[in-house]
C-alpha cells in the first residue's frame, strides 16, 4: 500500500520510520517532509495547510492511507478536506480536533463531566482578567486558547508578573489570535507525565508512558520550547496511577467526546500532573507529542499500520497493543543555540552516518534540509532527536548522550540532564 504522511518534523520522522517497518507498505511519501525524512520516504512540496493540494496528491497517487502529524492541519480540518474526497486518513476532524485546539474547550468539556484537573477561569476581556489576578492565589498558570506551538503557557510567580503575561497574550498578542481568550488556572504541583493513547471513537488503548523536558536550560530554567528531550517509560506511571486514569481520565474523556457529537479517532495526548491529591489532566493534545513520539515509537512491538487501520475503523479493541517493556528510550534535542528566539541556521551537520547500522541508536530529524551541495545542513531551533534505547533509563541516557558526540554542527546546543534525576534516583 502506499502511505502519505502529513509534516516536517521529528514527530514525523519517527511515524515514517516506524511505517517504513510495516509488511504492508510498499511507497511512502511525506509532505513536505525533511532531509531526514527523505531516507525513507519521498517528500513532496506541498505544505501542511495546503489541505486542496495535498487531497489533490493523495488522489493522483492513489494513496491508500494519509497520517495527519502535525496539530495545525488537524484543528484546521483537513481531515474533514480528505473524507469528502472519498480518502482514507488518520486523525481526528476539526469538530474533535478543538481538545487541543481549544484549551477553554477542554477545561469546560473536563468540568462537565468531572474529569480531574486544575481550577480555572477563562477570559476574552484582558481587564477581567487583570482583575481576576488581584484576588487569585499566586503562582499561577495562563493559558492561550488556540495553538501556540507549545509555548503559549506562562507560569507566573507574582501578580506582576501574571500582569505581564495577560498584556503579553492578549494585548501584545505575542501567540497572535491564539491569545484572544486565555484560561486562568490554579498552579499544581507533583510530577509531570505525558501519555499517548490511540482511539478510535469508542475505545482507548494507552501507549507507553514518557516525560518531556520543556524548559530551554539545564535544571528546568529557561523559556518553554516544543520540548529539549525527553524519555519513556516514566517511573512515576505505577500500575495504581495507570488504574486511577483509566477508569477517570482516559475513557471518560472518550466518552464525554462522543457524548458532545465529537467522536474522537486518533492519537489523544494526555498531559498529566501526579499531583498530592491524584493524577489530573493538565492538557489534551491531538496527536503524537514531538518529542514524545521518538521514545515511544521504538518500542512500540505492533504494526503500526494495523494501529492507524483499527482506530479509523472503530476496530481498536481487536489490537492487542504491546511495547517492550524491558527496554527504556531516551531522546536528547540537539538545537540551535538561541532556541527558542532567535538562532542561526544553514550550518552543515556532520556524524550522522555514525548511526547506521547501529542497534539501539536512532537519529530523527526535525529541522533539517539539504544544501546545494548535497550536504545536511540545519534548517530549525530543533534540529535532530538523539535517541537511544537500553535495558534500563540510566543505560539509555548513557547512550543517548554518548552519540550526541557523534554528531557535530556551529552552534549546536544541547540540555545535560535529560532524565538525570530518574537515573539518580
């Protein structure tokens, strides 16, 4: 069958590379893909909100199956663009797509039916919510609405500083249009953990676990990226938190979902907070995390086209989903030094043919192309996943870290403790 695949980035990849295995893919293309990408797939110029253009394509080549990675084109609705055009494609539609797309959505949708998480408020009048802040218990957390490529949460530690952040989201409209409304919400404290779910309308089935590492510097300092590293499974997911979220959060959610008209086919991102009085959501998104995807991916033991099949033909509860469970993944970004602000790109990569034929060790590109030379050169803030697996988290980041050697570029930057305090605990 051929396959097409939607995006251009380490997300995508890692999906490629795992369609790549399957018995029943013989073609695939990505759009519009990256250099890395280009080893397994063909990537086409067309880019992700072009949704015409790319049913158009997916027509022409016959494609049998389109995977939909990134969130833009989903909360957009090109996977509505592509079911009238008769095509089969995986993804939720818009009407679903709104429980990333809208965080004021999902807050509403979790307090209708009393699925565990923060307190909150949501605005579209910014002097309202100026003086929300006034009588609110500090620190706390804002939220832009819409879509902010990950980077559209403030973590505010005063009631100055909660000023600055509602003038930076809705009147500077640092997000754009995503700041229009935000969400106000308690600030919660306990361990952080995001895990991938497949759906397919009716059933949940839970990938394996991971914790990402959102903070540009070492030690959580910084400004928020699209995420610096991060590994699977987390030791904080017990069996008894996994009890706990699935009879409350993650089929709940599904239901609920379904309850509002908006069955929900797809991958279901929940990000969790382990919180002292048991595990809440602190948001959905509605597809693979990046870099989430490149630590679950490489343990996950199913055809992953099997997966993809089942969820858009409501078939998921005949999937016996399994991942190595004796094996740990540990993804380290390699980025542009100025990331996430202002960086320089263009600069040759050199190392990358060190991880051929490498066991245990990926490299998955997120933001890089091709010079007139021929050569990989960097093209983004997040530049390459460095990822390895090992019989345990410590060996995996002892690997992980060692081929991040192996890799050289000018103004190359990196974080140094991805999973360290789990390995030394």
């Amino acid at each position: 069958m051929k396959v097409l695949i939607v995006g251009s980035g380490g997300r995508e990849h890692a999906i490629a590379w795992k369609v790549a295995q399957s018995k029943k893919v013989d073609k695939i293309y990505c759009a519009p893909g990256n250099a890395g990408i280009s080893q397994v797939a063909e990537c086409v110029p067309i880019t992700a909100m072009e949704f015409e253009k790319l049913a158009a394509f997916a027509k022409e080549k016959e494609i049998d199956l389109t995977v939909i990675g990134m969130d833009d084109p989903l909360v957009g609705g090109i996977v509505d663009v592509f079911e009238a055009e008769g095509l089969r494609v995986f993804g939720p539609r818009k009407n679903a797509a709104i429980l990333e797309g809208s965080k004021a959505f999902s807050k509403n949708l979790m307090k209708k039916y009393h699925i565990p998480t923060a307190a909150y408020e949501t605005f579209t009048d910014p002097e309202k919510a100026m003086e929300y802040l006034k009588t609110a218990k500090m620190p706390i957390v804002l939220k832009a609405d819409g879509l902010a490529l990950g980077k559209g949460v403030l973590i505010c530690q005063n009631l100055e500083e909660a000023e600055a952040g509602v003038k930076e989201l809705m009147l500077d409209k640092k997000f754009g249009a995503a700041g229009n409304e935000i969400v106000i919400e308690e600030f919660m404290t306990g361990r952080e953990v995001s895990v991938l779910s497949f759906v397919d309308g009716n059933t949940v089935k839970i990938m394996s676990s991971a914790q990402d590492h959102k903070r540009a510097k070492d030690g959580d300092q910084g400004l928020n990226t699209g995420g610096m590293g991060n590994f699977s499974p987390s030791p904080f997911y017990t069996e008894e938190v996994d009890e706990f979220c699935q009879k409350y959060i993650y089929q709940p959610t599904v239901d609920a979902m379904k309850a509002e008209g908006r069955p929900f086919k797809g991958v279901i991102f929940f990000g969790l907070m382990l919180t002292p009085d048991g595990p809440k959501v602190l948001e959905y998104n509605a597809r693979f995390g990046d870099p989430e995807a490149q630590v679950v991916l490489p343990r996950l033991e199913n055809d992953i086209v099997d997966v993809f099949e089942a969820c858009i033909d409501g078939t998921l509860d005949q999937i016996d989903l399994k991942f190595d469970n004796n094996r740990a993944t540990v993804c380290v970004i390699l980025a542009s030094d100025g990331y996430p602000v202002s960086y320089q790109k263009g600069f040759p990569i050199e190392g990358l043919e060190k991880f051929e034929g490498k066991e245990d060790y990926y490299v998955f590109h997120s933001g890089t192309k091709f010079n007139d030379k021929g050569q990989f050169v960097t093209n983004g803030g997040r530049v390459l996943g460095v990822t390895a697996t090992g019989s345990s988290l410590k060996e995996a980041r002892a690997k992980a870290y060692e081929a991040t050697e192996w890799v050289q570029f000018e103004n190359k930057y990196m974080r140094h403790d991805i999973g360290k305090a789990i390995d030394e605990a």
